[in-house]
C-alpha cells in the first residue's frame, strides 16, 4: 500500500486534532482530506500583482510572495508581514486584506473552499497561520504554476490531474515547512550571508571572498560551516539563487532570455541557459512555454 493510499484509509477512521506547534500535521490532515474527494475542492490558484483582499470565508489558503513587498497585512484585525520568498499557510475565516503595493509584486496564491466540512470547523474561531522561509522558490512556483494552468481548463479537464496538483502542491509546501526547523538552527553568520546574497545575486562579479567578508568569517570556515547547514557550497547556492529567480522572471516578464540572463547575475545568455538547463531540465524558452 503506497502512503497516500495509506493515509486515505486512515483519514477515514481517524478524528481530526491539530497541534498548532505542528504545521505539517496541519498539511497532512488538508492533504487527506483533498485524497478523499471526488471533485478537487478548489476555490482559485494564480498569481496577483495587487493588493490581498479576502472578505471572511471557509478558505483555507497558501500564499508566496514571489516578488517585492506588500507591506503590513491585516489579518483577523491584527498586523502581519509575509516577507519575500516567504510561504504561508492559513484560513480566510477572519479575512485579511494588505495595502496597495509601493513597488511591482508578484503574489502567488491558492485556496480550498472548506465549507461544510466538520472537521475544519474550529477554523472559524481557532484559525491556522503559518509562515516560513522558502529554500526552493523555483520548484514552489512551478507547483503553484502547474495548478493554475489546470484550474484554467477545469471544465474540460480529468478532475484527478486537477486533484493531482493541488495534492503535488501541498507536497511541496509541506516539504518547505518540514525545513524550517532546520533554518532556525543557522548560525547568525550563515543568515546574514543568506540575506546578504539575496539581495546581490544579481552582481555578476560576486566572489566566495565577497559572502565570506559579509559573514565575518574567514573563507575556510564560512566555506565549511554553509556546507554543513545549507548541504551545498556557497558558490553552488548562489547559482541556484540565481535560477530561481530567473525562473521568476521567465515566468512574471516578457524580458528576452538575454535581458532575464543579465538581471540574475549571469554575464550572457549562453552561459545561463546551459545552467539553466542542468538545474531545470530543460531550457529557459521551453521552461517559459511550460513544455
């Protein structure tokens, strides 16, 4: 028996609890319960360059923030901030609603209409929010990409291929929280050096000596210790950095594969579309088509 299959029986029997210190319980419990409908219950997935609005309703949604700020939410009458290249996971039982951005965003967001269904009724006064920081952006926006273009034809689509994404969704965010543990455990000088490159991936002459002197480590023992907490090297982090966002922009923008090549750090097209296609399997243009 293959584990969504096991979980699916299991939802049957089992009463649902929810530790709120345990956001991937929370994934789990959604994911069951989406594995055991007939029709995917999806309210709307895309991606908005405005302001977040949502009115109170039986929504539980996720949210990333692919692209610049939204500046200071509202959510249940309380202030919250979803930084860049964050994740969230939460209810819109209470509503929420940002301000009109300051600069160009890029939100992508998803929601699954829980109305009628009893065991998410707590919701209502117990909601759920959850946020953490994003350590693959590319292969989030691909599975949030994925099941918009799905909804798009949903009428005329098998409705287990819809199910099929919403579900690769949920993996992949459940995937995301399930590091986040890890990523408090950072010493300060590897996040400042995370912070630090994302705000200056796109300088084509970045040297390890550069990320190193911002950590305030020597090169050997920066090198050593964002081995240890990142699984990668430094240099190998930042190209992938690098992809994701251009992966972004091939996605957001009409730029030319040239001009998305020079906005993430690379000197020309050529070399970032053979990088391009180690990290992605395939090449910018046909990343951009969705083939």
């Amino acid at each position: 028996m293959n584990t969504m299959h096991q979980l699916c029986c299991e939802y049957a029997i089992s009463v649902y609890t929810y530790d709120m210190d345990k956001p991937c319980d929370f994934i789990d419990k959604i994911a069951e319960w989406v594995s055991a409908r007939s029709q995917p219950p999806l309210f709307f997935a895309e991606l908005a360059r405005r302001r977040s609005l949502n009115t109170p309703a039986p929504y539980v949604a996720l949210g990333f923030m692919a692209k610049g700020d939204l500046g200071e939410w509202v959510v249940g009458g309380k202030p919250w901030t979803l930084p860049l290249h964050h994740l969230y996971i939460g209810c819109c039982h209470q509503g929420s609603a940002s301000s009109d951005p300051a600069e160009s965003v890029e939100f992508w967001g998803a929601a699954l209409d829980m109305a009628g269904v009893p065991e998410f009724d707590y919701l209502w006064k117990h909601p759920v929010r959850e946020m953490t920081r994003v350590s693959d952006p590319a292969r989030l926006t691909e599975a949030f990409q994925k099941l918009a273009s799905r909804l798009l034809v949903k009428d005329e689509a098998d409705p287990l291929f819809l199910k099929a994404s919403i579900l690769e969704l949920f993996a992949v965010v459940r995937s995301e929280f399930s590091q986040s543990g890890t990523a408090a455990c950072r010493p300060a000088t590897i996040e400042r050096a995370l912070d630090w490159m994302t705000h200056h991936f796109h300088e084509p002459d970045l040297t390890l000596d550069d990320v190193a002197r911002i950590s305030g480590l020597s090169v050997h023992h920066f090198g050593r210790t964002f081995r240890e907490c990142m699984g990668e090297s430094v240099m190998r982090y930042l190209r992938n950095l690098r992809i994701r966002h251009g992966c972004t922009l091939l996605q957001g923008t009409a730029m030319r594969v040239n001009e998305v090549a020079f906005a993430v750090g690379f000197r020309d097209a050529l070399h970032f579309s053979r990088v391009f296609h180690a990290r992605t399997g395939r090449s910018p243009r046909a990343f951009r088509r969705g083939d």
